[in-house]
C-alpha cells in the first residue's frame, strides 16, 4: 500500500493493502478503496463510496456518495479475469453511479476520458469507450461496449445499446432508447429514437463557422435524399466536401460498425 502523505483519508475508510493513494487525495467516511485502485492526484472520493477492481482514477477526479465503480462486469460470459477501467482527469461522477471493467472478449478495459459529468444512477457498461467533454444525465444507462465519441451529451432516462457508436458532437434527447449508430453532431429525439437534425446549439457554442454549419445541413439533406445506399451517399459526400466537419461525419459513417445508422427524417 502507498499512501502519500498528504492525502487525507477519514479513519472510518478502508484502503486495503496494494491501494496507491496519490498527493492531495481525499478519501471520505466509510469508503472502501480496494487493492488494486490507483488514485492519481487531487481526487476527492467522498463518503460511502467503493472504488474496486483494477482500477485508475485520474487526477482531480470527484466521486460522490454511493457511486459504484470498478466492480466486475454485468455479463454472464465474465469468468473472473483480470480486466480494467481507466478513468481520466477532472471528471464527476454523481451519487449512485455505476462503473464496471472490461470483459476478456471487449478487449479488457472500460475507459473514461477527462473533464465528464456523470448525473446521479447513471450507468457505464463494460468494455465502453467514453470520450471527452461527455455529459450522461440522471439514470441514463450506457450498455457494454459502446463508443462515445467527445462533447456527446445522453439526455435522462435513456437508454444506449451495446455495441452502438454515438459521434462527436451528438445529442440524444431525454427518454430515448438509442439502437442504432449516431453521426456526429447529430439531433436525436423520441422514446425509439430518430435523427432528428442537427445539434444546432452545440456547434454554435463551440464556435463552429456558418459556412461548416451549412455544410453540415446539406450533408444530412443529401444523406436523407440522395442517390444510392446510405453508405453510398456518405462515400459521395466524402469526395465531393471541403467541411471537415462533413468529413469526420463521412468518416464515422463509413468505419468500422456492427450496427446500422439513424437516419434523417
């Protein structure tokens, strides 16, 4: 067990022997830190939490009451194997979160990038691949080994198929069941969701040029109406733009996927 002298634990928490406790760590009462957690620089877990498993927490990272994270996978096939989660900097994950490794058959990890919010009850599956800037409201559940790209925000109380990629930029409404993969800087909306358009108001925050937004508006109204298979017209779009927006729209659509796409209305 390491223990950095300056971090402050509460005498009521267990840290168990093999724990890496970094500088300037603070851990609350009746938390259980167990020995395979590292806990990078600044984190703050506070009361009754349970951090487990072979897990990583990265700097200035907040953990609230309740939440759950590095427990073993939800998955029938997990055999006891060793797997990860990695959980990058500054993020927080709210009350009652739920945090789970990876499996051997999704490569092993579940990892979270920097600078999240993670809303009270939400839930993060196995094998997952969260991005940046991502925000997943209260009791959202993201199922095993879904890819959710940066600055992404999941509405409450919706629900994310395994194996779904939802691209950078995106917004899904509240109360919206995802099956199928998101384009970038998409709108979804509806208890089985659709594309709904574009998320307008996440691109003019981020100070997205008019000339990109337009071309982002004609390459969905070309994906809805153009000539040819769905993937055709992304091909098409991809020769034919100078967005680089348009492009990693195109780019997302024609990698790699086990599922189909929402397409415009």
């Amino acid at each position: 067990m390491s223990i950095d002298p300056t971090a402050r634990i509460h005498p009521s928490a267990v840290i168990e022997d093999g724990a890496e406790i970094g500088a300037g760590v603070s851990v609350g009462a009746f938390t259980l830190i167990g020995p395979e957690v590292v806990l990078a620089t600044g984190v703050d877990v506070r009361s009754h939490v349970v951090v487990t498993g072979q897990t990583e927490i990265g700097d200035g990272t907040v953990i609230f009451p309740f939440a759950s994270i590095g427990e073993v996978p939800q998955d029938l096939k997990f055999g006891g194997e060793k797997t990860r989660l990695i959980v990058g900097a500054r993020n927080r994950i709210r009350e009652h979160v739920t945090m789970n490794t990876g499996t051997a058959q999704g490569g092993g990890e579940t990892v979270v990038g920097d600078d999240g919010l993670f809303m009270a009850g939400c839930h993060i599956a196995h094998d997952c691949r969260i991005g940046n800037r991502v925000i997943v409201v209260n009791q959202t559940a993201v199922a095993g080994h879904c890819q959710i790209e940066d600055d992404v925000i999941i509405g409450g109380l919706s629900g994310i198929h395994q194996w779904v990629r939802i691209g950078q930029g995106a917004i899904i409404g509240a109360l919206s069941m995802v099956t199928n993969d998101v384009v970038p800087y998409g709108l979804v909306t509806g208890p089985r969701a659709e594309l709904d358009g574009l998320n307008l108001v996440g691109l003019k925050r981020r100070g997205v040029d008019r000339a990109d937004i337009q071309a982002l508006r004609v390459a969905l109204l070309t994906l809805k109406q153009g000539e040819g298979t769905f993937l055709e017209r992304a091909r098409r779009l991809g020769d034919e733009t100078d967005s680089d927006y348009v492009r990693r729209m195109v780019d997302f659509i024609t990698g790699a996927s086990d599922r189909s796409f929402l397409v415009p209305k």
